[in-house]
C-alpha cells in the first residue's frame, strides 16, 4: 500500500516545494561556491544569476532585496507557488477518486 503511493506521487509536486525550502534556507552571506554553470565554466554573464538570492529573499519578506537580487524573483515564486497548489490539487483529486 505504501509503495503504491509514492509510485502514484508526483515527483514534480516534490521538486517544487523542496526548491524552495532549500532556497528559503540558504544563506546568501555565506560564502559557498556557484552552482551557476555558465559561472562555473567562466562565461561572466548569466540571465539567472542572483536569482537564487532573490527568491530566498522573498520568502522572507524582503521585497526591496529580492528585486535588487534579480528582477524575476516574485515571479518565478509566485509560478512555483500556483505551480504546486495546482499539483497538490490534482493529486488529491486522483487520489479521491480511486
């Protein structure tokens, strides 16, 4: 029975929250290496970079810094977010009807 369930589960409906707890913990002042490839293989620009940040920085309620940090934050947030409560709806209703 319970191997079923997690082979019903989503694992999208896993990613999404466990992206942003693990952004919601992070800690932006910490001095940690880049998880940015382009940064990583030595191209300068990245469309993404501080976006990271920025959604950890919205979690928090820091608005001011999370659009200082990358401009997409409250967006890719508010994506992941509607995202998630669209999954989680869905799967519970999969899961009521069986």
């Amino acid at each position: 029975m319970r191997m079923s369930l997690y082979r019903k589960l989503n694992p999208e409906l896993l990613a999404w929250p466990a992206g942003l707890l693990c952004l919601f913990f992070l800690d932006p002042a910490a001095n940690h290496p880049s998880l940015c490839l382009l940064k990583n293989v030595g191209i300068p620009f990245c469309p993404g970079c501080g976006l990271g940040h920025g959604v950890h920085y919205l979690l928090h309620g820091q608005w001011r810094e999370a659009v200082h940090h990358h401009w997409l934050a409250p967006v890719v947030v508010a994506t992941l977010l509607y995202r998630t409560f669209q999954l989680a709806r869905q799967q519970y209703t999969d899961f009521k009807l069986q």
